[in-house]
C-alpha cells in the first residue's frame, strides 16, 4: 500500500506543529518557573538557518548551550549524508 504524496506533506506539516507547540511551551514553563527566583540562570542555544545562536543570562550556561547546538548540527549532517 503506497502512501500519497499529499498524505505525507500532511503528516509532516502535523510533525512541524507538534514540535513549534512542545517547543514554544517548554520556553513559556521555563520562564513562569524562574519568574520568582532572584538569582535564576537561563541558557539557551539553538540553530537559525547556518548560524548557530545562544542566548541566556550567564555565560558559562551559554557556552554549554552552543556546544550542545554544534553537536547537534554536526550529528543531523552525518544523519543526513548517511541517508542519501
């Protein structure tokens, strides 16, 4: 049984929703929960396009957070040249 073309785009789009809203509310439980602690630490690392990008409030938290990002480019590059 072949699955459609257009079945497959819907079941991707599906996936990229369900990861924008796990995404989106795991910043938003972060944020409520450091809200009332004085001396919280926030680090946060991600890829835009080529670039990776860290954010935070303390360096050292950044630095993890943009090694973790490099790992993570270089382990979907490998994946990626493995599948074609």
């Amino acid at each position: 049984m072949q699955i459609s073309k257009h079945s497959k785009v819907r079941k991707m789009e599906a996936l990229v929703m369900v990861g924008l809203i796990l995404v989106i509310s795991g910043v938003v439980l972060i944020i409520l929960g450091n809200s009332g602690a004085k001396d919280s630490k926030i680090g946060f690392g991600g890829v835009i396009g080529p670039f990776v990008v860290g954010f935070g409030n303390d360096p050292q938290l950044i630095k993890i957070a943009i090694i973790v990002s490099v790992i993570m480019v270089i382990l979907f590059v490998l994946f990626y040249l493995r599948a074609i």
